[in-house]
C-alpha cells in the first residue's frame, strides 16, 4: 500500500526508469476521500496516521511479534512466510537485546499525515503523470473504499482488478502473488 505511493511518485517523477506499474491497495486518496472523513483523528489529518501511532515499538524479541501480529487482523492472514519475513526485516536489534520497528510509529504517521509532499492526496494527484501501463489491485475484503481504487483506475486508464483477500491479499498467498505479479509486470 505504501509501496503503491512510492511507485507512483517514481514513475512520475522518473517516468524513463518505470516500465510498468502494479499497484496494491496503494494508498493515493483523492480530496473526496479526505472530505467526506472529516473525523475527529486527535490532531491527525489520516487514519492511517492513528492506526500508526498506535503500533507498539519496542518488543521483547521477534518470536514475541511473530505470535501477537499473527494472531490478528489483518497480519493474521498473511501466508507464514510473508509475516516471518516481515518480522525479521521490520524490525531491528536493539542493544538491550530487544527489537524495535525498523520505521517508527512518527515516521510512519507523518507519511500518512501529509496532506502534500507524497502524502496520499499529493500522490493521488501524480496519478496524472503516470505513463507507464498501469495495473490497479485491491482486496475483495479490503477495509478502504472501492471507490478510491476506482478513481485511481479511472484516471490511469484501466480497470481495478479485483483480488480474493484483504488489504494485504499479495501476502496471502506468494503463488498467487508471483502469478500477479508476472502477469502485470511481465
């Protein structure tokens, strides 16, 4: 999702160094989006930026994570291999012999906050400047609303494809996901 935001900046702003793109539940939202919530999120322009603060950064160890993240929604549907690797890369020694989140909670929410700079209303505009063929991926049991998947389709041009899972249906299952994946990156 966030990996969407950072290939559409990329392409825009690179647009001979991006063949194709293939984004997943990318998180590039439209001012409607951001209008239509106007809620309450204790200061935070995004709930994704709550959602975010709200990760807890400091763990015992990686086997203490492992077991808390897959046993919930929505990490708990991740293929084994995808939330042990996530484990292992997203998270980082500390001396003290624990481990903590490689991106802090702060960073995270600030990315999910902006309103411009790649925040998801500016990349949701650079949409625009895409010119590599595009392909737009979402979760049939994702928890956004199709409509921002539809916007993002409509304006690169193509249709949403939709994919059996939740908003992280490309770690369910990694067959399948390299099958996506060679499909719309050929």
């Amino acid at each position: 999702s966030l990996g969407g935001g950072v290939s559409i900046e990329t392409a825009a702003a690179a647009p001979e160094r991006v063949s194709a793109v293939m984004l997943c539940e990318a998180i590039a939202v439209g001012s409607d989006f951001l209008s239509a919530r106007k809620t309450d999120f204790g200061g935070h322009a995004h709930l994704l930026a709550v959602a975010a603060c709200r990760r807890r950064e400091v763990w015992p160890d990686r086997a203490a994570v492992e077991a808390s993240y897959g046993s919930r929604p929505p990490l708990d549907s991740l293929a084994p291999e995808a939330l042990a690797s996530y484990v292992r890369w997203g998270f980082v020694d500390r001396d003290d012999g624990q481990v903590e989140l490689a991106c802090a909670p702060e960073t995270e929410a600030g990315i999910f906050d902006s309103r411009y700079r790649h925040g998801p209303l500016e990349t949701f505009h650079r949409l625009a400047d895409v010119a590599a063929p595009a392909s737009v991926l979402a979760g049939t049991l994702t928890n956004l609303p199709a409509t921002v998947f539809v916007e993002q389709a409509k304006i690169l041009g193509t249709e949403v494809v939709w994919v059996e899972g939740g908003h992280f249906f490309l770690f369910e299952d990694l067959d399948r996901a390299e099958s996506l994946v060679r499909f719309h990156l050929g």
